[in-house]
C-alpha cells in the first residue's frame, strides 16, 4: 500500500515538473526571438530534465534491485513495472516479468504483455514472454503455438535467430532453442553448429555435443580448430562430467575420422585430445601418421617432442626425434632435431636420481662430438650442456673452464649468450676452489647487467658463494638488495636465504652451526649429495633442538626429491607443513609435496596440497602455479 502511494505522489510530481517545464518553454520562446538561441535553450531544458529523471530512476533501480535480491517480489515488481513504462527498457520488462512469475502472478502477467504487443505487435520477445504465461497455466498447445509463431517469423534474420534461441534459453526451453537454430539453418542455410554444441553442452548431452563441434572442425581452418579447443578446455574447467567428455570427443572424432580419414583438421585435433588425456604414445603415432601423409608436419613433431621433454618423458621424446633424423641430414628441420636430441638425453641422464659413469662419458663423447657436427652459432646449447656434464658430474673442472673460455675467444655467441656461460664460468671456478675468479666473473656480469634478471642473478650467486664460505653478513647485505628484484624467482630466493641468516646467524658464539649449515649447502650446490646428507645430520646431532631443524628437513627433503627417493623427499616435506606451518619454509614445502604426490599418482593428496597452499598462503609465489596445476589437470 505505502508503495503505491509513493508511486502515486511520483507520478502527481511528475506532472507537476511536465507543467512548469512546458510553462517555462513557452515563456523562453516568447522573449526570445533568435532561433538559435530558442533552439540551444530548449536542447539545454531537455538534458536537464533529462538528468533529473535518470537520477530518479537510478535510485528506483536500486531500490528495486535490492528487493530483488532479497527475493521480496511483491515489492520489486511495481517499482520494476513503473521503471519500465518511464524507460521502455527491455530489461526493467524482463525483470517485471520474472517477479511476477516468482510470485505465481499469472494473470497480471498476461494481462500485461496483451497490453504491450497491441503496441507492438511484432515483437517477438513479448510473444514469447506470453508463451511462458501459458506454459506456466498448463496450456501447452497455445504455447506451442506461439513459439512455433516466433520461430517462423525470425528464422529469416540471424541476429533475431540468436535473440530469439537465447531468450528461450533462458528460459530453459532447450527444445525450441534447438528448433530456432535448425529451422534458421534450413532457411538461411548457414551454420549454428558452435551455439548448438554450446546448448546440448548445457544439457549434458556430450555426444550431440561433440557432433556439432566435430562439423565446425570439419570443415573449418586452424583459427576454428583452436576456437573448439579453447572452448572444451573452458567447459572442463567447468564440468564434473570430465571423463564422460573425454569418451565422448573420442568416440565422435574417431567416428568421423572413419567416414573421413584424410582430414587434417579431424586428426590434430585427435592428437590434441590424446595430449590432453596424457595418452602421448598414441599423439606422437597419430603425428607421424599424419606427416607420412602430408609429409608437412614436421615442425608439429618437434615441438611435440619439447613437450614430452618437459614432461619428463624422455624415451618418447628421442622416438620423436629420431623419426625426424630418418628423413636424413637433407630434411629442413635434421639439424634442430639433432640438437634436441642431445638436449633430451642431457636432461633424461643428468635429472636422473643415479646416473652411471657409463652414462655420463657416452653424454660427454656425444656432446663433443656433436659441437663439430653444427654450425659454431648453433653450438651454445650443447656446449653449455657439455661445460655442466664436465664439471658438475665429472669433476672435470679444468677442461669445463677450458672449453667455455675458447669459445668466448671464438666470439660466436649473442651478448647474452656470453652473460649467461660466464655465470656458469663462474660457478665452475668455484666448484675448482678458485674464489677469486669466480667473484671476478659474477661481478663482471652484474656490471654488464645491472637492472635485468641476468645481473640480479649474477648478485645472488655472488652473495651465495659468500654465505657459502662463512661470510654470512656481507651475504645478507647483498641480498637485502635482491628482495626487490623484478624477478619473483630471485627475490624470493634473496628472501628466504637473507631470513635464514638473519634468524640464525650468531646461534652459537662460534658461528659453527651455521658454517657446517653453509658447508652443506655447499655441497648441494656441488651435487655431493651423500656428503650433504652427513653434514646436515651432524648438524641435527649438535643443536637437535636449535632453530635449524626445520631448514635440515626442507634440505635433506631437497636431496631426497633430486635423487629419485620420492617417499622419504614427501615425509620431509610433511614433517614441515605438520610442525612448522608458521615457518617462511611452510609454502615452499607444500608446493613440492604436492608435486612429489602427483608423480607418486596420489592425486587427491595432491589437489588437497594445491588447494590448501591457495588458501593458507595466498601471498606465497607458488600460489599461481598451483592454480595452474589445478587447471591443466581439469583438462
């Protein structure tokens, strides 16, 4: 009742302001003779009132919003109704309506959508809205009628045909959306197969799903290839239905793939869904299959093989480049898979918990020889990899310094080619027991990179090879300076080790605890693993209650993680997140427990990790990348 007084005063106001404006026209034009003036005046008067009345309205809105969220109906639907008629904005209509049907208001509602079609009598958002009324009656034929009605009177328009389709979406008439889209396709004769797929997407049905999508594919280019497969990847980080969406691509594509074997698009798009599906044996058949047909895919074995590489699946990647080597040294892309192909048995040898000797000396004469097979440009790769495998694994430290320093005399790397080698210089000279040297070359870098990442890295190597050696403050000088590095990597780095020294250095009054700490680090660095391990039990075995227990665990956990033994890397990891979830070491120790549960395939534990680390360390730098597992596993 106060609502429709309010309404009623609203609307004496309204004609009273509609008075005084026509009034004060009237006057204007009399005294005013210039036409112009006349004119510019009376555009003034309108955007004034203009205003007034769209400031009276926004505050209805909101009102009305309000009560609309509340789901108070009654009071939102005669603010809505009154918006609308002062508007004529479709939306207030809409939102009049819904209020109407949420409050079983049935007749109102009819009786005011007949009002509004005597208006227009052609639009076809009203004739549905009134179908709605007489489906929520139970009068189905009239109904039926008038969305048959409406179908018929738009198929003719595609954009009507959209409007159309979603307004009985969102009413959830699946049935005559359907019916708009083949009946504007029989008339029109163009495709809808995309908002079809989408719609059967809604109701669950994954095969007519795919089918529409299988079309687009079809008989479209890449551009459309990769518009389904964005789509899908959107709708499985969506759905719960994700298994039920994988056999039903399957089953579609290789349907149609039956009927048309030689269509490229059905078949990477086939390779795609086995990547997905982490099926790469059957992706990298189905590649090859391909380019013995086309003898075109090439390039799209090669970078399947990175692929595989940084998903560790290293006997798969060297098939994939091996079969690019069988098309001989004449072939476009032989010599950038020959250098992959060293590039993956570096990394499948050196990240393996326990390479042999053997291993290692057959990585080594590979690696050398396969610098005089290249060009000297194409070289930098496999001659950084050759200076590592030297040095961190054969303890070859002389020839490492020695090959890196005639290549930087050859000249034939980028500029920052030679920053980068002459880290790994550094670090060699380090290794060697040559301190100054390697403090010569940080610096050097650092000088010649001075606000990039590469010079910021050069610094934190410098204050690592510091704190190694008991420096402990000047470290922590250098690395106060790194904790606002553009680079997330280094300055989390710079803070974690700049916190370690500052709440343990002076633990004892000879600074030995630290030094025995930094003496293991050390041989981490150095890859003498079983050496850290004693060093760092030792520690445990001198202070077994000081305030290094937890940064023990995390490195021991480390080592454990490097050299394969999974298990015992995650009850380290563990023994952090249980009793010191407060420590700067808690969101470090659940990224990596989370990834070790991952390769070990317990995958709940997994995701329980992921999700905790967003929620109890959204600040923390791995907080992104856990999301980003989360969603690459949904795919």
């Amino acid at each position: 009742m106060n609502i429709k007084k309010s309404l009623n005063s609203k609307k004496n106001n309204l004609s009273l302001y509609l008075l005084k404006f026509y009034l004060l026209k009237n006057i204007m034009s009399y005294i005013l003779n210039s036409y112009k003036i006349k004119t510019l005046l009376f555009s003034l008067f309108i955007l004034l009132f203009s205003t007034f009345l769209f400031a009276q309205n926004q505050n209805d809105i909101m009102l009305a919003n309000k009560y609309l969220n509340d789901r108070d109906f009654e009071k939102a639907a005669p603010l809505y109704e009154q918006i609308y008629k002062e508007t004529k904005y479709k939306n207030f209509k809409d939102l009049y309506l819904r209020c109407l049907f949420e409050m079983k208001d049935l007749s109102t509602a009819e009786n005011f959508i007949k009002k509004e079609l005597k208006k227009s009598s052609n639009d076809f958002y009203l004739k549905i809205d009134l179908g709605m009324t007489y489906f929520y009656q139970n009068k189905i034929k009239e109904s039926n009628d008038l969305f048959t009605q409406v179908i018929d009177y738009v198929k003719n328009n595609k954009n009507n045909v959209q409007a159309v389709a979603v307004t009985f979406i969102n009413y959830r008439q699946f049935e005559y959306a359907e019916k708009t889209y083949n009946e504007a396709t029989k008339f029109l004769n163009i495709s809808f197969d995309l908002e079809l797929g989408n719609l059967y997407y809604m109701q669950r049905n994954y095969k007519k799903m795919m089918s529409c999508y299988i079309n687009l594919i079809e008989n479209g280019d890449n551009m459309m290839l990769s518009t389904i497969q964005t789509t899908l990847q959107t709708i499985f980080s969506n759905s719960l239905d994700e298994t039920d969406i994988n056999e039903s691509i399957e089953s579609v594509i290789l349907e149609r793939i039956q009927k048309k074997p030689d269509n490229i698009n059905l078949n990477n798009f086939l390779v795609w869904q086995y990547i997905q599906t982490a099926r790469y044996q059957l992706a990298l058949n189905q590649l090859i299959a391909i380019d013995k047909r086309t003898n075109q895919n090439d390039m799209e074995i090669l970078e399947f093989a990175k692929v595989l590489k940084n998903n560790q699946e290293y006997n798969l990647a060297i098939s994939a480049v091996n079969y690019l080597l069988s098309k001989g040294s004449d072939s476009r892309l032989y010599t950038t898979a020959f250098i992959e192909n060293l590039d993956i048995s570096y990394q499948k040898i050196t990240t393996s918990p326990n390479p042999t000797t053997n291993d290692l000396n057959e990585l080594e004469k590979n690696l050398t020889n396969g610098i005089a097979l290249v060009l000297k440009r194409d070289s930098y790769g496999i001659v950084y990899s050759l200076a590592i495998v030297k040095a961190f694994h054969l303890n070859k430290y002389d020839e490492a310094i020695e090959l890196i320093n005639n290549k930087l005399e050859e000249n034939i790397f980028t500029n920052n080619q030679k920053l980068e080698i002459k880290l790994l210089l550094a670090d060699i000279y380090f290794l060697s027991g040559n301190q100054w040297e390697a403090t010569l070359y940080y610096a050097q870098v650092e000088k010649a990179a001075l606000e990039n990442p590469l010079g910021h890295e050069a610094r934190l190597r410098k204050a690592k090879l510091a704190y190694y050696i008991g420096q402990f403050r000047w470290a922590q000088a250098q690395l106060d300076v790194l904790k606002a590095s553009t680079s997330k990597l280094i300055a989390n780095d710079a803070l974690e080790l700049s916190i370690f020294i500052s709440e343990n250095y002076d633990l004892d009054t000879t600074e030995t605890t630290m030094q025995i700490f930094a003496r293991a680090d050390f041989l981490i660095f150095s890859k003498q693993y079983s050496k850290a391990l004693q060093t760092l039990d030792s520690v445990l075995t001198l202070f077994p209650l000081g305030s290094l227990t937890d940064d023990v665990y995390f490195r021991k956990a480390q080592i454990y993680e490097t050299t394969g033994k999974l298990q015992e890397a995650a009850d380290f990891y563990n023994k952090i997140i249980t009793d010191y979830y407060f420590d700067v070491l808690a969101d470090n120790s659940l990224y990596h427990y989370a990834l070790i549960q991952d390769k070990l395939k317990n995958f709940e534990k997994a995701d329980d990790a992921y999700f905790r680390l967003i929620s109890d360390y959204p600040g923390s730098i791995f907080t992104t990348e856990a999301r980003e597992k989360l969603r690459s596993k949904r795919y």
